[in-house]
C-alpha cells in the first residue's frame, strides 16, 4: 500500500512537465469530488437552511449583490 509520504516523494521528484499535467489532472479530481459532496449534501437537505435563509434575506430585501 502507498502512504501518503511515497506520494509526496514521487510528487516532489516529477520533472517540471510531469508536475504541471499531475496540477491539473489533481485539479480537476478535486473539482469533481468537491462536486460530488455538494450534490450528496443537497440531496439529503444539508443545504436546505442556507437556501432558506438566502432566499428570507432576499425577500426582506436585506440581500445584496455580489
């Protein structure tokens, strides 16, 4: 098994090129593992209350633009 210390060295011994095409392929895993957890979380009402209190901030007019 791979620990987290081999992957640090192998990382740390990629030659320039190597090291940018693992940047975006890591980049886009965590893109879409953070995806995933969002569409886990909203899917079991985790996010429910935030939506609500937008949504009651956007009513009162408390809101604002970003």
């Amino acid at each position: 098994m791979t620990t987290i210390q081999d992957i640090e060295l192998a990382v740390q011994q990629l030659p320039k090129q190597e090291l940018a095409e693992f940047r975006r392929w890591f980049a886009q895993f965590d893109e879409a593992a953070w995806d995933a957890q969002i569409e886990a979380d909203a899917g079991v009402g985790k996010l429910d209350a935030l939506a609500a209190e937008a949504l009651a901030e956007y009513h009162n007019g408390s809101a604002r633009e970003l």
